[in-house]
C-alpha cells in the first residue's frame, strides 16, 4: 500500500463523512410523471431502474413513506434460489437469479453475491421423494439442482446432525449450487443509485394517502407531499399491498403476516452454505461477519408488526440447535419480523388491474428478495407496454377467478 492510500484511509477513518457526495439525489417531488412507482424497496427501486435502462422511460419518481430499503428489503434473511416447482415459477425465479448473477457488474456496485449453495433436507422417505420430484422438474426446464446423499450432506456439512438416533435424521437432500445470499441493503442502494443516474426522482418519507382516478383509469396520487398527477401508477409495497388496494377500490385476495428472523453473535466461520428443513421450520446460513442468520415460518396471525413473536422464535431455535448441536451455546442477537403479503397459491401478482393505469406487483409471501431484479424487469416491462411479460403473464389477478392457480406453497411456506 503506498503513502498516498494510508493517508486516504486515516482521513476517511477520521472523517464524520461530511465531504462524501451523496449515491443518489433526493428532490422534492414535481406536479407530475408518466410513471410514479409506489414502495422504495427492491423491486420498486428495480422496477424504476428498468423502466429507465430497458425501456427509455425516466420521468419517474420512485415514492417511498420511510427509507430506501427500510421495509422488508431491509428485514429479510438474503437467500437467493430458483428452485421452484412449477414451470411458471421455475422461469420467473431463475430469471430473476440470472439478472442477480450479473447484477453488481450492470450496477457497477458490488451486491456482495454468495453462491455458495443452498441445501434443502429431507427427514422421512416422503421428504426424499417430494426432493427428486422437485430436482427431476427443474431438470427439465434446464435449471441446475442435484439429489444428495446422507453421506455427501454430512460430507459436505460435518456440523450437522445426520445420525439416525437423531430428533430430526437426516435421509439426504436437494442442492441447487448456484443458489446462496446478496446483502439486501446494497441491492437497494446500487438499484437507488443506478436508476438515479437514469434521471428517476427517488423521494422518500413521502407516503401515498389516495390514489386519484378519472373516467375509470388512474390520474395519479395524493401524498404527504402533495398530490402527483401520472397515467401510470405501479404499486410495490409488500405486505401494505391490501391498503393501497382499497384506496382505489379494489379487493385483494392476500393476508399480510409477520415472517420470523434471527442472528446470533459472531462466531469464526462454520457454516459455507445455506441449510433449509420445511419439515422443522428453520433455515440458517453463516453472514460474513460471522453471525448465523435464521428464518423461520410466518406468525399465524395477520399483523403489520415488524418484530419477532417469542412462540416462533423459541421453535425455530429448538430446531436448529437440534440440526447443530453446536450452536446451541451460540447466543441471540437480535429478532424480527417481517411483513409478507401472501395468496392463497402462495404465489405472486404481477400485472394489470381492473383501474387503467393502475398495475399492482405483490403477493410475493416468502420469496421477495430473491425475486427483486427479475420482478422489477417484468414489472417495468408490463407498466411500459401496458401488457404482462410472457415470464408473468401466470401471475395475473384474474386467475383467481379463472381457477388456474400456481400452488407453490411447498416451496414458499418457510424454505426461503
């Protein structure tokens, strides 16, 4: 390191950072857009970055009633995968992992991208045939994914408890390799910073209270800052998504849940991969600060309480503890919850609705963050064309009265 390096870091390290010039503008909203995006987290921020990169719409403000990445984006486990049952969610998923392979090189910002795997468990005969079902399907649509072994699960993860006389034996599990974790908040940032530098205005502490509508379409929104007229309104709000619904009169099918989530201490590094049981109801991986990151499933009851509930947290601790032994002298750092917006096919709602101009992208239950760059690319698109993607053309508000569900609540209940 020369002379001129050290200096640099013992100013910064000194420094209050007065002098560090901001990753993104923050101007005061103007009377109007041709799109104002509603929700500031990652796939609204990403859903404005594409409407700017892949379409050449950039008259647009990104709207958020707290701060970048501080919903769910900002309270979420970081897990990454497209391992999905259905055809329909196979393509979306892994479209989504592919722009997430290629994202931090598009952002010029590293999204700090793991791929170090993530392993599903299978407990009983029952698990194991449900494991090959789900690897043999993602075959065929040419997804990676493998059937492990008792023997090359505990080689592969020594740490766990496979034995037979075990609480939970372990008969082997499902790895999709190219799966793993990104840091959340830098998604949010480089996705902020990028569609600034395409000219979206990105206004936070700015929350929706109306949605305007004149002769049937959408003619903007009233907020506390002011009304904002556009003729196209996106709303990506996560589990809020039944409120802003209801502001233009329309009713979704979805119930909002707090999801569980933990981090233990620091501890030096023992786990290089992700580990999920659906069957236990826990899933855990290793940050790179060394703390041990667990998710749980969903409280059963409809909340918008973003923290831990005691009753969830002490089970899914039991679990992991009984799946690693070692860690139950590891303490808790902190819990908390956070708002998931689910369907009754624990499927998402990308597209159209009955207002024109009005397009909704929620639903998304458990698996949000792993969808953020593939959800905002077909969003942007639908907003653009004023007509679903092919990738989410399924995911319509109008199968639920159709009948053509996508059941993915094996994949989306607690294995993120």
């Amino acid at each position: 390191m020369n002379r001129y390096s050290i200096f640099s870091l013992a100013r910064n390290a000194l420094s209050h950072h007065e002098d560090w010039q901001q990753a993104w503008r923050s101007p005061d909203p103007k009377p109007g857009y041709d799109v104002v995006v509603v929700g500031g987290g990652g796939h609204g921020l990403a859903t404005a970055y594409y409407l700017a990169k892949e379409h050449g719409i950039t008259n647009v403000a990104v709207l958020e009633k707290g701060w970048i990445g501080g919903g769910n984006t900002g309270r979420n486990t970081t897990v990454i995968r497209s391992n999905y049952l259905w055809d329909e969610s196979a393509h979306l998923y892994e479209k989504s992992l592919r722009l997430y392979e290629g994202l931090s090189q598009d952002l010029n910002f590293n999204i700090m991208l793991s791929q170090r795997g993530v392993v599903n468990l299978a407990h009983s005969e029952h698990d194991m045939r449900e494991l090959k079902r789900r690897v043999n399907a993602l075959r065929l649509n040419g997804i990676d994914s493998e059937v492990l072994t008792r023997d090359e699960v505990k080689r592969l993860i020594p740490i766990l408890s496979c034995e037979g006389h075990a609480r939970y034996p372990v008969l082997g599990a499902s790895v999709q390799w190219r799966g793993g974790v990104a840091r959340h908040d830098a998604v949010a940032w480089g996705l902020a910073r990028a569609a600034d530098a395409h000219g979206v205005d990105i206004i936070q502490n700015c929350e929706v209270t109306g949605i305007m509508r004149e002769g049937g379409r959408v003619a903007g929104v009233e907020t506390t800052r002011g009304t904002i007229r556009a003729p196209k309104v996106g709303c990506v709000v996560a589990g809020h998504a039944s409120v802003l619904a209801a502001m233009a009169g329309i009713s979704l099918p979805i119930e909002s849940h707090p999801l569980q989530a933990l981090v233990s201490e620091p501890i030096k590094p023992v786990l290089h991969t992700v580990v999920m049981s659906g069957a236990v109801h826990a899933y855990v991986s290793q940050s790179d600060r060394g703390e041990l990151v667990m998710g749980a499933g969903i409280d059963a009851f409809n909340s918008y309480a973003q923290r831990g509930a005691v009753n969830v947290v002490e089970h899914t601790v039991a679990a992991v503890c009984e799946l690693f032994p070692i860690f139950g002298r590891v303490r808790v750092m902190r819990t908390w919850g956070g708002i998931v917006d689910v369907c009754p096919d624990a499927s998402p709602i990308i597209g159209k609705t009955p207002v024109e101009g009005l397009y909704f992208n929620c639903g998304w239950g458990t698996g949000g963050f792993k969808a953020t760059p593939g959800s905002g690319w077909v969003f942007a698109h639908t907003i653009a064309r004023d007509e679903p993607h092919p990738l989410n053309a399924p995911f319509a508000l109008d199968r639920f009265t159709s009948g053509a569900l996508i059941d993915e609540h094996g994949a989306a209940a607690v294995a993120h």
